[in-house]
C-alpha cells in the first residue's frame, strides 16, 4: 500500500492507531498496580493465596510488558506515517498490503518478510 492516492485508507489506519494507543496507555497505567511486588506476610494471606497473587502479579508483569511492546510498535508506526514511510515494508521496501494494515496497523513489514522473520 504506497502512500500515494491513499489518504482516506491511511487517515482511517491513524485514527486506529491512535485509539489503539489510548487504550493501551489507560490499559497500562489500570494494570500497574497489579503488576507491583506481592507482599508475602504471612499473618495476612496464607501459602496458597500467596502463590496465587505471585502468579496474577507474573500474570500482570507479562501483559504490561507485551503491553509496551505493542505501544512501542503503535508509536514507531505513527513516526512512519507522519514521515511518510508508512506501508512500506522496512526489508524489502514493497508495499504492505492493505489487508495486512487492516489487520494489524503497526505492521513494520510485509506478510513474506515477516514470515521470513519467524523462520529464523
């Protein structure tokens, strides 16, 4: 998908982007306080309700980390399209296609690439 001819598709994929990126920021700053050290007294929790919060707290570390991942791919995916790079693939230069930036509006590069990506 060039850049040429598509404001209308590439005004709509920022409005996504952008709204992605609110609802992972409000997402990330709900989550912070399930993501911090479980407290592990024993007078107040016994052993299987402290293994329990440990595992929701492991729970919650890894969604805000996949959390800022994806963030980080939303913001390097509005640089593009402010500079005019956007849907074109950072390997090989082709054009993404447009299913593919439906799909997922943060995609970096095409379907051949990234699949190539993942072989390796």
């Amino acid at each position: 998908m060039s850049n040429d001819g598509n404001s209308t598709a590439f005004a709509e994929l920022r409005r996504q982007l952008l709204s992605q990126r609110d609802a992972l920021q409000e997402s990330l700053a709900a989550n912070s306080e399930a993501a911090s050290v479980v407290e592990l007294d024993q007078t107040r929790q016994g052993r299987l309700s402290r293994m329990d919060a440990m595992q929701q707290q492991a729970m919650a570390v890894a969604s805000r980390t996949a959390g800022r991942t994806r963030l980080a791919a939303i913001e390097a995916a509005l640089s593009r399209l402010e500079a005019g790079q956007y849907g074109t693939c950072l390997e090989c230069g082709e054009a993404i296609s447009a299913a593919r930036l439906a799909a997922r509006p943060e995609a970096r590069l095409c379907i051949l690439c990234k699949s190539r990506s993942e072989q390796q």
